[in-house]
C-alpha cells in the first residue's frame, strides 16, 4: 500500500488480539549546519474488534546512513509487535 501522494509506505498486519497499520516515511529537513538531514517517521494505528478507539504510537529517528533506515524499522515493528491491551474495571473501591 502507499498513499496516494506516494510518499510514505503503507503496512498492515494482524497479531493475536490487535491489527497494525503502520505509515512509514522519511522525512528532510535542515541541520544547524545548513545540510539536508533525513529522520524516520514511522506511526502505527493499533485496532481491536471491541474498541472503535484506535491507539496511535508515533516514533521518530534521525538516519544517518542508508543502512539504518531498514534497521531502525525492523526494531520498531518487534517493538509494536509487543503492544497488547487490556480493558480495566473500576471498582468504586479503586476511587
């Protein structure tokens, strides 16, 4: 998947109680010293069947070489991978 202004990648997948969809894109912007400079964005919309509410995690990172971007990827996704969540009942005790 990409979005239609083809500037970020587009990903979905589903774990055991959670489907992901993940935007990743590099994003440029100008250092102190006056050079081009290229940070990861990469967010990830959490869904569950129960919850209409979907949970957004957004992280960034600066590349430095090329390499990394894929790297970089990789750990955040088996971050995400982690990701569960759990409803909470409130006992009027707990207020």
């Amino acid at each position: 998947l990409q979005n239609p202004a083809g500037t970020s990648d587009i990903d979905t997948w589903d774990g055991e109680r959670v489907s992901v969809v993940r935007e990743q894109r590099s994003v440029f912007h100008t250092n102190q010293d006056g050079e081009q400079a290229e940070s990861l964005r990469v967010d990830y919309w959490l869904l569950r069947e129960v919850d209409p509410d979907p949970l957004l995690l957004s992280f960034s990172a600066p590349v430095y070489v090329d390499d990394m971007r894929d790297a970089l990827a990789e750990l955040l996704d088996a971050i995400v991978s982690t990701c569960d969540w759990q409803e909470i009942e409130l006992s009027d005790e707990s207020h």
